[in-house]
C-alpha cells in the first residue's frame, strides 16, 4: 500500500486546533476520536522560556529605552519572528485515507506515534500545541511551537528564532529553495514515512509539496479561521461596549445626585440661613450661624465639583470610544462578510473541483491541469 505524506508549515489557529471554536469542514459527532496531547497557553510558555534571559538582558542596559518590559509583547509587535509556527502532517488524502474509512484507524496509530517523538527529536522547538484530528476528511496532526536558541550573543541570550533552532538541530540550508526549514520539514517527513513502512505503507513520493487537503480545502478553512478571529475581535469590542455602558450608568448616578444636591440646597434646613433669635448680636450671628453654613456650603460645593469633574470625564471617555467603536466595529462587519461570501465562493468552487473529480478520475483531471499550466506557461512566454 502506498500513500503521500502532506507537510504544512502556517501561521496556525490553537483555538480551531484545539476546538475552541468548531469550523463548517468539521463533523462535531467525530471529534471525540480526536488526540489532543497538549494546549498550554502561549504566554506561559515564554515566560518559562525567557524570563531570565529577558532580566539578565535588561539588567546590563543603561539605557530605559533599551530595555523590554514584556517579551511576549517585543516578539508580536516585531517583524523579524512570529511568535510561534505550526507544522500539519497527513497521510494521503481523503480519497484513499479517508477519517471515515476502513484505514482511519491505520493513520490514527501512525500520527500518534510520529507525535510521541517529536518533542525529543526536535528540543528547539517547545511544543505548547497539538492535536490530531479525525473529525474533518483525513486524518492529520497540527502541532504549534516556540522556536528558540541559546547563547545568543545578540539580544537576549535566549531568544526566538527559527532559523537558529533548525541550525541547532543540524539542519543547514544552501539556498531560498533548500533552506534550514525546508530541510527540516524533509526530514521529518522521512521519520514519518519510517514509522508508516512499520505499519505496511510505502511512502509515495510524487516530487510535490502537497498541502494536507486541496487548495480549494486549504482557502476555504484559512477564511473560516479569519471569520473566527474577527468574531473574536467582534465579542472583544462587546466587552468593551459592555464597560462604556457601566460608564453610563456611573454618569447617571452623578446626574441623580446633583439633582439630589440642588433639592438640598433648596430645600434642606442645613442650608438655609435662620432668622437672628432675639436679641443675638452680629458677632454672635455671624460665628455661629453664617459661618458654620459657609462652611457646610464650601463642603458641599468641593464635593459636587468633583463630582462633576467625573461625570464630564466619563462623557468625554465614553464619546471619544464610541466613536472609534463605531468605525471599528462597521469595519469589522464589512471584512467579516467579505470573508464569508469568498467562502461560500470557495465552497461552490470545490463542489465543482470535486464533480469533476468523480466525473473524469482524479488521474484524468489532474493531467488536464498540468496541460493548462504548460499552455499558460507557453503563452506567457510568447508575450513576452
């Protein structure tokens, strides 16, 4: 029996990975079969990771501008690293290693195993995430790392890189094509293929860098991941939303109680300045009546104008955010249903992809497709 093995390196989704968030390609009533190893959170793990790098380097800065405050936060705001990278790994495709086929099993004992040695095999890359899935059309394993190196002499002595890590782990490239990582992904595709030739499968080897599901598959579920971190970006707005409405309500307890004060001013005999009694002298008069009351008024007058100072403070604060909230969220709608009409775009595209599929032989459709690259590649050299 001989079957592919597909390799994926992405920007990855823990919450879909972990099925935080359940996709429209997954089959909820499967997802029990589903391995999930480990799903620690990513910021844990850096600080486990860097932590005394990052002291030992801002100890030595002379400089505050210099130095990090959260390495977390240096590494997304840059652009040199990512904060971590997944790798995907399937066998064959859903044609002849389908998640509901007579070899599901088979690709679920193989994936299990090549995970178990992963970590060890691989000790510059710090696994916080993986999974594998049998609840979408093949069996595959997503596993997000931390890719780091030690002794560093720039920066932090510890630090992300990816590069660095696959240098440390004997993987050196000789070019864009045949890079460290590329390298890398080769030879961890060459233990995979170890461990299915101990279960009876020959690893076929095609000369393609093929995807863990088809092209049209892939788009289709990097749309539905952006829809899912937009809906996240969508409750993170209501979140805050929901603390402008508590600002409200403090304003309208400030309103309340200067409509309570004003009644007191009106009204309150602590407020209101007596007649003299009998034969009391203005001295008299003045020291024990006006000046008390000037003084409770003085009292009173502090107390209403920090309140005011709060309610103008908390208007202002409320209306400068509703404002960008408002822009924000019409934005956010806007990209949100684009992105699920390119989906569904997606969706007719591969319904078609897959007709055609059946309608001629995966085989057949295949060379039609290499002919129709040749022809425009032909054309385009012609033009030019």
């Amino acid at each position: 029996m001989k079957r592919t093995i597909s390799a994926m390196v992405g920007k990855g989704s823990v919450t879909h990975n972990s099925r935080s968030f359940t996709a429209e390609n997954v089959d909820s009533e499967r997802t029990h079969l589903n391995i999930d190893y480990c799903n620690e959170p990513i910021k844990k793990v850096y600080h486990e990771l860097f932590d005394e790098a990052l002291k030992q380097y801002n100890d030595k800065q002379k400089r505050k501008d210099r130095k990090i405050s959260d390495y977390y936060k240096h590494i997304e705001s840059g652009k040199q690293e990512k904060l971590f990278h997944e790798i995907i790994f399937q066998i064959g495709n859903k044609d002849d290693m389908s998640a509901t086929g007579e070899y599901a099993e088979l690709a679920r004992t193989v994936l299990d195993k090549y995970y178990r040695g992963f970590q060890e095999r691989n000790p510059y890359l710090r696994v916080f995430s993986a999974h594998l899935h049998m609840d979408e059309a093949t069996p595959h394993i997503h596993i997000d790392f931390v890719p780091f190196t030690t002794g560093s002499k720039r920066g932090l002595e510890t630090r992300v890189s990816l590069k660095q890590a696959m240098i440390n782990m004997g993987f050196k490239g000789q070019g864009k094509s045949d890079n460290e990582l590329n390298r890398w992904v080769l030879s961890e595709k060459k233990v995979l293929a170890q461990i299915m030739e101990q279960h009876g499968i020959e690893w076929e080897q095609k000369g393609t860098h093929e995807q863990h599901m088809s092209v049209l598959d892939y788009k289709k579920q990097e749309r539905a991941k952006e829809v899912v971190e937009l809906e996240e970006q969508i409750e993170e707005k209501k979140l805050e939303v929901n603390g402008l409405k508590e600002t409200v309500d403090k304003i309208k307890e400030t309103q309340i109680y200067l409509d309570d004060v004003e009644q007191q001013l009106d009204e309150s005999p602590n407020y209101q300045l007596p007649e003299p009694q009998g034969l009391m002298s203005a001295k008299s008069y003045k020291k024990k009546i006006v000046e008390p009351l000037i003084n409770r008024l003085k009292s009173l007058v502090r107390t209403v104008l920090a309140k005011s100072y709060e309610g103008w403070e908390d208007y202002h604060r409320i209306n400068n955010a509703n404002a960008r909230l408002h822009k924000e969220n019409k934005n956010l709608r806007f990209l949100n249903s684009r992105l699920k009409e390119t989906n569904e775009t997606l969706r007719e595209q591969n319904k078609a992809y897959q007709f055609l599929q059946r309608t001629f032989g995966r085989k057949t459709l295949e060379d039609f497709i290499i002919q129709a690259r040749g022809i425009k590649r032909s054309n385009q050299r012609g033009e030019r």
